[in-house]
C-alpha cells in the first residue's frame, strides 16, 4: 500500500495538509496581533482618534443645547465685566 505526501502522517497523528492549515492559521493569528500591537504604539495616530471623536461628540451636544454657548459666553462677558468694574474703582 503506497501512501501519498498529504496522506503521511507525523508522529503526532498530524497529515501534512492539517500541519499545513495549522501553520497558515497561525501566520493568521499573528497577523492580527502584530496588527493590534502596532496600532496600540501609534500615539499619533491614536491622539488624532481621540480628537476627532470629542470634536463630534461636542459637536453633537451642542446642537442638542445651543443654549449652552450662550449662557457660557454670558458667563465670560459677566466675569470680565466684574473684574474691570473692580479694576477701576
């Protein structure tokens, strides 16, 4: 009985083309880690991330109040109003 190269197993009960598939599962995996490392060490990538995603979410609750601003801006303006008044007497 002739055995093919896929057919011939290991020691370990492993045929060829399972040692085979193992290993490219393994390349796959990582790939995926080498991936996800490499991301985590981008800061700059990672602060430019972080940026844009509180620019939207205060983006987006400022239309949800547009009052706010306003009454922050008020705030300021009565501030500065104080400290001049007190700056002259």
């Amino acid at each position: 009985m002739k055995t093919t190269h896929d057919e011939a197993s290991d020691p370990a009960g492993l045929s060829r083309r399972a040692l085979e598939d193992e290993i490219a599962s393994t390349r796959a995996d990582l790939g995926e880690t080498v991936d996800a490392l490499a991301s985590r060490l981008d800061v700059k990538g990672r602060a430019r991330e972080s940026v844009t995603t509180a620019t939207h979410r205060t983006a987006e609750r400022m239309r949800a109040r547009p009052w706010v601003p306003a009454a922050a801006a008020g705030v300021v303006a009565a501030v500065a109003v104080l400290v001049l008044w007190r700056r002259h007497r």
